[in-house]
C-alpha cells in the first residue's frame, strides 16, 4: 500500500479508535466500586461480565488507574496495604498511631 502512494511504512501510525461505550462502562465501573468499596479491578470486571459486559480486565484496569488518578473515584485497599502504602510513599491514609498498640 505504501508503496502504491510513495509514502515510506515508518510514516504511518495506527490510531487507536474509542469504544462506543467507553462512558457507559465507566459509569459502571464507578457504580460497582462505590458500592463494593474493598473490591479491585479484577473482581469489577467479573462483577461487570456478571451483568452482561463483554469486558477484557485489562481495559477496565485501564479504566480504573485513570480514574484514579483523575478525580480518586475508585479505590480499593485493604487497611494494612494502605498503612504500608502511606509508610512507603509518604501518603496518608491510614494514621499509624491507630494501628500501633503500647505493649507495656
């Protein structure tokens, strides 16, 4: 094809084309997240396929790292891998004096 219209092959990108349904399925993610607050993304997409969507997990992993780190909309953490989150990077979620206990 290049060839036929002198272009070189390296000139040409592919441009990914956006679902149809890409807000739709967004709603819905954030409707299973808000409502199972510990769930993840994996247990969302079979929660998701449950309901009908023909989903693949890495699109609604996709889905759910840009909403979180657009506007926090999604969030799944479990207390203790969030107290080691905030140790590890400087975040607060959790205060580390509600999780320590004075043993004397």
């Amino acid at each position: 094809m290049c060839q036929v219209i002198g272009q070189p092959r390296s000139t040409q990108r592919y441009r990914r084309v956006g679902a149809d349904d890409e807000a739709a399925l967004t709603e819905a993610i954030v409707r299973l997240a808000s409502e199972y607050g510990r769930y993840g993304y994996r247990r969302v997409t079979a929660l998701l396929r449950g309901e009908g969507w023909h989903v693949n997990h890495k699109r609604v992993e996709r889905i759910w790292e840009l909403l979180s780190k657009v506007d926090g909309a999604v969030k799944s953490c479990w207390p203790m891998a969030c107290l080691y989150r905030s140790l590890r990077f400087g975040e607060e979620y959790l205060p580390v004096s509600a999780l320590l206990v004075d043993k004397t």
